[in-house]
C-alpha cells in the first residue's frame, strides 16, 4: 500500500526533524519544484477566473479573532496568544479575518461586486502531538484561500463557478472526488446562532448542487462555524476520506465586520462572503497526488519533467545543450551522464520522469533525440525543436496525456 509519508522521504519530496518539531514538515528541492508547479496552476485559474491576489500576515491581534468568532468557537485549535509589549497577538487560525479587513479598508459599490480575493497564506492548527503525520496532520498549513464578496443574486453564479474550477483542477490534476458532500450544523454550541441566516444559506447551496448535477450526500455536524458548506471528499491509500476542496456561504463575517457596499440606490448594503478553496491546503493536496499517482505525477507537475542521458560522454555537450534549451523554456531538465552507470541502469532510474531524451552519436550528429515516455512508449529520434514544442505543448495545456495523443511508437 502506498503511504505518501514513506514515499514522500524515499522520493527526496519533504521531510521532517524532531528539532523542526513534529507537524512541521520542511520540503526538499523536488517536493518545492512540485509545490511551486502546483501553486503556479492556481494562481494562473484565479487570474483567468477573475481574481485578484493578496498578502497578509500569518499573525493578528487577539481581538480580531474575538470579532470573527474564531476565539469563542475554535479557540481550542488555535496556538495561544503571544505577549508582545502589552498586546496579545495570535497565529492565525484562517485567513478569512484579514480578507474582511482588506475587503473594508476601501470603499465599495455595488460595480466593484463579486470581488474575488485571493491567497495562497499560512495559517496554523495546534493538533496534538500524537495525531501529527505526514503532509496530512500538520502544524503549519499553506492554504489555497480565496473570499468572494458579493450580493445575494450573485451567490450561486459564484458558487457554481468554483465548483468548475474544481473539477477542472482535479481533471489536470488526474484525481477525482470520492464524493460531494453538504455539511450542515448538527447539535452542539460550536456554531454561531441565527436561524434564518443557517437556512437560507443552506437553501442557496442545495440549489447549487443540484443545477450541478454531482450526486452528494448530506452530513449533519460537518459545517464551519459561521456556515454550512460543500466539501469535496477524497480518499486516501488506507482508505480514509478526508475533505480537499470546499464552498462555504458565510452572513457571519460581513455582519461582525461590519462590511458593505453602495448599491445602485445608493445605500449602504451587506455583501455576503464565499470562501472557497480550490485544493485545499497544498499540504493535503500533495500527500494525495504522491499517493494517487505513486509518484509518477502529471507532466506538468513532476519535479524533473525531461532525463537527458547522452549514451557516452562523446555526447555530453548535446546533452548541456538540450538542458539549456528545456531550462529557456521553463521545463525541468536533469543530465544523468554515462559516469552514473549504464543506460539501462539509467533509464531505470529514471522511471518516474515523464521524458527519458537520450541522445547517441547517430543522433547527436542529426540534432535529433530519441524520446521514451514514462508509459513505456518508445518514439523514433526526432528533430529536438519538435520534441521540446510537442512536451511543451503538452504542459501548457496541464495534459494527463504525455505526447498530447497515441504517440507513434517504434516497431
Ligand atoms: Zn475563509
């Protein structure tokens, strides 16, 4: 069975030191060129979707979390305060709070709505040391974050869009949802009162999935505090569900913040606020995708996406060559010389890279390479200008497929 903790040390992807601490995984070279891959791919969907990108800090005052609610409602998953010259300051326990401080620190009408916010921020959970593990159970989360503040109208077009955001993600991605799921409040005091807000939000997100036409089931107990929300459920190796991607409706925040917006009637209104995360925190994220594909990620993900092995060292310098090429045109290229062992051991090693060029002296002399792809396909040598337009090609576009279609194989 596949255990992204075990594969994510033998791949050289993240790692941890009981002086780090325990939670608090650091990732090496390959797991930050994976991670950079992956942030990248997101913030360019928010771009393209119509979102903005922010930064906030990863501490707040103790009093913003009064306000939001997270200090009565959560506070035992918070770190506690730090004393700094007589003010309380916290490790944010979400970013949600200074997306709201942003959204009112300008002033706003009723043109500037939806305003999508983006960020891909730290924020911190103080879980026992006993259930920390892995990418999964951690200290320290970098969350895919984003708020939407918008008018009533305005809330299911929004939702619905971040629900295509997701599947789009998932399908560059090659995962797929275990199920979709309507958490609602269940019994207990840890959600914020009203009962009209509670129900209208969950009229509003009921209706989204049902337009969307995904099956979902609805769970009692599994909503946020300020709200009732959509998870997206995934699976891991041992067969635990856990939620990736989420869409939450929230009347809390905009009211405790008090944020609003002029309207056409040029009155002072409530916007309502959507967060949403597209993959959830990249910690998450990628302990499921080192689990789901066994380390042989998408293309456009792997951590060295192109192996140049020069079949003797006659053939080094087309092999520098082609590694300039492939770093001029952003793609991760790594030489694996003939010093490091035969070819076969080499290509062996090379087994994860969605792109074994290897270059002979028949091809050197043609400026030709003959490409292998982790799949097994064997290509006939090609010129090195159609070989590096076609894996590009493919990239861009996050394609699943490695030559983009059935690739013409050697007899
Ligand atoms: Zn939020």
């Amino acid at each position: 069975m596949l255990d992204h903790r075990k594969l994510g040390r033998e791949l050289d992807l993240f790692d941890t030191d009981p002086l780090i601490g325990a939670g608090l995984p650091y990732w090496l070279p390959d797991g930050a060129a994976v991670r950079h891959a992956l942030e990248e791919y997101i913030r360019t969907a928010e771009r393209r979707a119509g979102y903005r990108h922010v930064y906030s800090p990863v501490l707040g005052k103790r009093e913003l979390y009064e306000i939001s609610g997270h200090w009565s409602h959560y506070s035992e998953d918070m770190f506690p305060p730090m004393d700094v010259g007589g003010e309380q300051v916290v490790l944010r326990p979400s970013l949600c709070p200074h997306h709201a401080l942003i959204y009112r620190s300008r002033s706003h009408t009723y043109r500037d709505l939806p305003l999508r916010m983006a960020e891909l921020g730290d924020m911190y959970r103080a879980e026992l040391s006993g259930v920390l593990g892995g990418l999964t159970r951690v200290r320290a989360i970098h969350l895919n974050d984003a708020h939407i503040f918008c008018t009533l109208d305005q809330i299911a077009q929004e939702a619905s869009a971040a629900l295509v955001m997701i599947r789009q993600a998932y399908a560059a991605l090659g995962i797929s949802p275990t199920r979709y799921r309507l958490s609602l409040p269940g019994p207990g005091g840890k959600y914020v009162a009203g009962a009209e807000m509670w129900r209208r939000s969950t009229a509003l997100l009921t209706d989204v999935l049902d337009r969307s036409g995904l099956p979902y089931q609805a769970a009692e107990g599994e909503a946020a505090f300020y709200g009732p929300k959509i998870d997206v459920q995934v699976t891991d190796a041992a067969g635990r569900e856990s939620t990736l991607s989420t869409v939450q409706i929230d009347f809390h925040q905009p009211e405790r913040f008090d944020l609003h917006y002029i309207g056409a009637d040029g009155r002072k209104h409530r916007p309502v606020m959507l967060h949403r995360s597209i993959i959830g925190s990249i910690e998450r994220a990628v302990a499921h995708l080192i689990e789901q594909h066994g380390g042989a990620f998408p293309g456009w993900l792997a951590p060295v996406q192109v192996a140049i092995l020069p079949i003797s060292e006659a053939e080094l310098p087309n092999a520098a060559a082609l590694a300039q090429r492939c770093g001029d045109l952003g793609l991760r290229a790594e030489i694996t010389g003939p010093e490091q062992g035969t070819l076969g051991a080499r290509i062996r090693a090379a087994r994860l890279v969605p792109y074994q060029a290897i270059i002979g002296a028949e091809e050197a002399a043609q400026k030709h390479i003959a490409v292998r792809l982790r799949d097994g396909r064997r290509l006939n040598a090609q010129p090195v200008d159609d070989v590096l337009a076609r894996i590009g090609a493919v990239i861009n576009a996050y394609g699943t497929d490695l030559w983009g279609e059935p690739a013409e194989v050697v007899e």
